[in-house]
C-alpha cells in the first residue's frame, strides 16, 4: 500500500505554493499527473509531450530506455516538467512521499525559470499543447493518406530530424526578410557622404548581386528548402514545418539546461528548508537531494555545477569577502535581485562566461583532459595559468555549443542548382561519418548536389553528394 495518495499531495502542493509566492517566484499554473514507470518511458520517448507525431524513432527511444531500465543499467527521473501553460508535470507512483514532496518543489523552480527566462519567450507557452496536437494531427493524416502514406512521410522525416538543429541560435536577432536584406546589402554597398567629392577621384563601385539567393548566409536550412525548393509537395512543406517548430521549442531548454537546473535546484532546497517537514522527510530529503547535486566522477552534472554557480552568485552579493570587492567591486544589489536578474537575461554560455569565477572553478576541481592513445589524460587544471582555457572549452561545449554552425550560401551554385553550404569552423572538426549522412539528407530533400565547405586537419575541403553519391576533395 503506498504511504501517500493525491489528498496528500494536494495538501503539500498548496504549502509549497504558499512558499513559491512569499518567494517571489511568478510562475504558470501548474498541474500534475502521477503516472507508472510505463507511462513515464512514454513521456520520456516523446520528450514529456502528450501529444507529438508519430515517427519510428520514437519507438525506438522507448525500446531502448525500457530495455536499460528492465535490466537495471539506468533509473528513471523523479519527474518530468514542460514548458506549457499551464505547465505541465509527471510524478512517479514509485516515488516515496518525501520524494514527492520534493518533486513539486523542484517543479516550480522550472515553472518559474520557463516563464520569465528571456530564451522561452518566442516557444509561445500558451499554444504547446494545443500546437502539438496539431502537428500530430497532420503528420496522422499524411501517414494515412492512400497516395502519400507511411514509407514516404518517414523519408522526409528521417531527413529533417538530421538537420533540425541546423537552425537559427539567437531567436531574440530579428529576422530579416529576403526584401530587407537586399535593401541592407545596397545600403553597405553606398559609399559614405564625402564633402571634398569634387576634388576626390570617384571609384567603381561594384553593385551588389541582388539577384544571389540567398542574400547572406541563412541559418535556418529547413525552412529555405521549404521556400525555395520549387518541387516539394505541400505536405513535404508542411512536414518540415514541423520539424522545425518542434526543434524552435526545444532549444531554449538546451540552452540553458545548467541554469535551469541548477535555478530549480537552488529554489527546491530553499522550499524544502522553509517547510515544517517532520524530522523523518527532513533527513530523507537531506539525502535525496545530496544525490541528485553530487558532483559526477565522469562527466559534468547540470544539477551541481547550477547549483554551486547560483549559490556563489548570492553569497558574492550578500557577503562578499574583502579580496572579492577588491577584485570584482562592492555589489550594487541584493544576492536575491541579482538571481532573478540572471535567470531573466542570460543563457548557459553568457551564465558561465559572467559567473563561474576562477576561486569557484577551483574550488570544484574543474579540469580539462584529452586522448592520448587508448587513454584519457588530464592536460589542464585550475590553476593560475589553465583556468581560463578550461573555463572557455566549457562555454563551448554547453547548450548548442556543441552543434556545428552550417549556413547555406548558395542556392544555384555552378549555375546548376546545386546547394553550396559552409561549416563555419572554430576548431572543430566535423566527423567525417555525421557530415556525409548530413549532406545525404540535404540532397534528398534539396533534389540536386549538395556541396559543403569545411576544414579537415587544418586545409580546406569540399565534401559532395550527388545522384552518384559522396565524394571529397582538398579546396585550394
């Protein structure tokens, strides 16, 4: 018999809610639904949505956490939170009450962080749900259409899902239309007003190509396919429409996946602490969430690294230390305004580069290592000289950081229709393997030869898919 039903919750959940208020947190409603560890596998397959297109790997997702999890290779998350209005969150029926509790408490933390951060701004919290029943709606209907069906809907899919993050980063730059570029590339192209023109000698001046599509490099790959591959099909449209709204909406929780977690880390203790909790919950919880912001002996955990990063913040404000003024000034505002002025303005990369100081990088024993044959060696640590190398290869490596930049430059490459795309390098490769399945999708779904320039082992190449396949060559 569990030791705890809904009435209970229900009660808890309205002593948090009382807390979250006196807190200043500004959240969305909030629902929950408490569901098994069958359902919870299908949240997690579907990214916590309930409702989203089908697709074959989707299922595939489920199968394998399913798999991991009958075998005991990996657990499952003690909740599941959605950015929607009202927000809406999963509990697990497995979960002991004190980890309820807890849960609920984390939850609003996310809530809140969804509601005010500036990157959530354009995913339209409001039209979540209902925008993906639509698109499941639609994928449905092309799915069970006689003259399109299953084997072709997938086609385009599988090749959309491989470049769905090829997409615009900074969704708070304004777009400009195709118009308002060409009117940006005459106005470069005027030369400056001069007031000793009649003595000047006047130059040529080269008149900008306003007939080059596109204009300037574009970011967003599926939607220029979308617009200018004349031979799409509606539907074919209409499904990378989709792709790419699915992955507009999840790229803010990449983004900020360290502040947000740590931010609902930070505000679930807080709650926790305020709380009345008998002396049983209050030790549980202590070890509860110990193991949720331990530190990973392999990898980095969003959880602690948030965590350490907010606390920091607060106790720099609120209490500074003397060599601390010295070096970064006296605060100008309270620890707790300068947290909700974080989690309003910044993202992970501009979080970290802003916050994360060397005394605290040290403090957690941050490192940097690399291969060396068969093994993993520590090149650099914390110290006076390696600090700030470690701290940059981290900025780097967060949110889309991890994503290689392609733009598309020109649409009728060779005068042929051939697409010529351009990764833009910053010290990383790409892999071979991942490029070539890229291009391939770009020339299924562009229907002419796809050429991307990169750089292999520091010299320029050209990688190629044509009707004959992959090739490569070195660029002079």
């Amino acid at each position: 018999m569990a030791e705890w039903d809904v009435k209970d919750l229900e009660g808890w959940d309205e002593k948090i809610r009382a807390k979250v208020q006196e807190f200043g947190l500004s959240c969305f409603d909030q629902e929950f639904e408490v569901c098994d560890h069958n359902q919870m596998l299908g949240y997690m397959a579907y990214s916590g949505m309930p409702s989203h297109y089908p697709h074959w790997s989707y299922g595939k997702s489920f199968e394998k956490l399913k798999t991991m999890y009958d075998y005991g290779v990996s657990g499952l998350p003690y909740e599941m939170v959605i950015n929607s209005d009202p927000s809406i969150a999963y509990l697990m029926t497995d979960n002991s009450f004190c980890l309820q509790v807890l849960t609920i408490a984390h939850v609003y933390g996310h809530n809140d962080f969804f509601k005010n951060n500036f990157t959530f701004k354009s995913t339209q919290a409001e039209y979540t749900i209902s925008r993906f029943k639509v698109h499941a709606d639609r994928v449905r209907s092309y799915l069970e259409d006689p003259s399109i069906g299953v084997e072709k809907v997938e086609r385009i899919l599988d090749a959309a899902h491989g470049l769905s993050l090829q997409c615009r980063r900074n969704l708070a730059i304004k777009k400009l239309t195709l118009q308002g570029q060409r009117e940006r590339m005459l106005e470069a192209a005027r030369p400056a007003a001069d007031p000793f023109a009649d003595l000047h000698q006047q130059e040529d001046i080269e008149a900008p190509n306003l007939n080059k599509l596109p204009a300037s490099p574009e970011e967003d790959i599926l939607l220029f396919i979308r617009d200018y591959n004349p031979h799409l099909s509606d539907w074919e449209r209409d499904l990378l429409t989709i792709v790419h709204e699915t992955s507009q909406y999840f790229i803010p929780q990449m983004e900020t996946k360290i502040m947000n977690e740590g931010w609902a880390s930070y505000w679930h203790r807080e709650i926790m602490n305020s709380l009345d909790l008998p002396q049983d919950l209050y030790l549980e919880f202590l070890v509860r969430h110990n193991q949720v912001v331990r530190p990973f002996p392999k990898g980095l955990n969003p959880y602690y690294l948030g965590l350490k990063v907010w606390d920091d913040m607060k106790r720099r404000h609120d209490d500074p230390t003397p060599e601390e003024i010295e070096k970064y000034g006296r605060p100008t505002k309270t620890g707790t305004q300068a947290l909700f002025e974080a989690r309003e303005v910044d993202r992970d990369a501009s979080f970290l580069r802003r916050f994360l100081t060397e005394e605290l990088m040290r403090e957690m024993d941050m490192f940097e290592y690399e291969p060396r044959g068969e093994d993993l060696v520590i090149s650099k640590v914390s110290d006076k000289e390696d600090w700030r190398d470690i701290k940059e290869t981290l900025i780097k490596s967060v949110g889309m950081g991890g994503v290689p930049v392609i733009k598309v430059e020109d649409a009728d490459y060779n005068q042929n229709r051939s697409l010529y795309v351009k990764h833009y390098h910053e010290g990383r490769d790409l892999q071979l393997e991942y490029a070539e399945k890229a291009i391939s999708y770009l020339h299924r779904l562009w229907g002419h030869e796809v050429v991307l320039e990169t750089v292999v082992n520091g010299k320029r190449a050209l990688l190629s898919y044509s009707d004959d396949g992959f090739s490569a060559k070195p660029l002079k």
